[in-house]
C-alpha cells in the first residue's frame, strides 16, 4: 500500500480521530502524542486492512484501541479536566444550551473507558451493528450497554443539577 492510497482512504475520515483524542486526552500535549500514537498505529495496520467492513468501522477500532492502550500505559489519567474549546457542538450553537451541552461532555468524561467509548460512537450515529464490529460486542449487548449508559447520564445529570 502506497502513502497515497492510505491518505486516500483515512483522511475523508480524520475526524473520528480528533474526537477520540477530545475524550481521551486530557491536555495539550496529551491530545498531540495521542493523536501522533493513533495516526501511526492506523498507518502501520494499513496494509493488513482488508476492506471487509467500512474504513470508519476500522479507524474507530484502531483509534478507540490505541486510546485505551494509552490509557493504560498512562499513570497520569485519573483526572479528566474538561475543556470547552476542544468539543464541538454536535447539533450545533442553537440546539443545546452550553451550560447543558458542557455538562454532558463532563459527565461523559467521567465515564470508565469503555463506556466513554460506547457512547462517543452512539452519539456520532453509528448504528448498533457497526458499534458492535468495532467493539467486538453483540449487537444486543451493544444496545444493552448504550441504555444503561443513557440512563446513568441522565442520572448523574439529574444529581449535577440539584
């Protein structure tokens, strides 16, 4: 495989790369070597790539893996700190209110790892059975796992608020 095919094919869709670095990474120099660890790890598995699922289906899984290998490594991860200049409103400026938009990108944060992943894909429109390909779950397990998870947002969103 050639540089060009491999930009050809990933840069259409670097944006999954950012967002997985805006919730995993906690700083400035965090969110660089994170992204430069997640462009060489999707480089080097290029050429094993088969193009048997959607080329976003194997991004999300080598991106959301590299980003919790990082994780591990990492000793310097038990505090998220939540920046508001790094995540976009999905929906745009005049879907959500802010003050409620940040407070859910806080409560995500504060996810354990694989949730956070979970839901960063439900919240980007991957449908359940593309999740469950990139995760390696069920496609019943994924949507067992999404529905707690909505539900101890909307907890942990209910207790913020009082």
């Amino acid at each position: 495989m050639t540089k060009a095919a491999f930009l050809e094919h990933t840069m259409p869709h670097q944006g999954i790369i950012y967002k997985v670095v805006n919730i995993y990474a906690d700083n400035k120099e965090d969110k660089e070597d994170l992204l430069q660890e997640i462009w060489l790890q999707l480089w080097l598995s290029f050429p094993r790539f088969s193009f048997k699922s959607k080329t976003s289906t194997w991004m999300y899984r080598v991106a959301l893996n590299t980003a919790l290998t990082y994780l591990r490594k990492s000793a310097v991860r038990n505090k998220h700190v939540f920046s508001t200049d790094i995540v976009p409103s999905a929906q745009g400026e005049d879907h959500v209110p802010r003050e409620q938009e940040q407070l859910l990108w806080e409560m995500i944060r504060s996810l354990p790892k694989a949730e956070k992943a979970l839901i960063l894909l439900y919240i980007e429109g991957i449908s359940y059975r593309e999740i469950a390909d990139i995760t390696g779950d069920s496609e019943n397990n994924v949507g067992v796992k999404l529905s707690r998870i909505r539900q101890k947002l909307k907890d942990a969103i209910m207790r913020k608020k009082t």
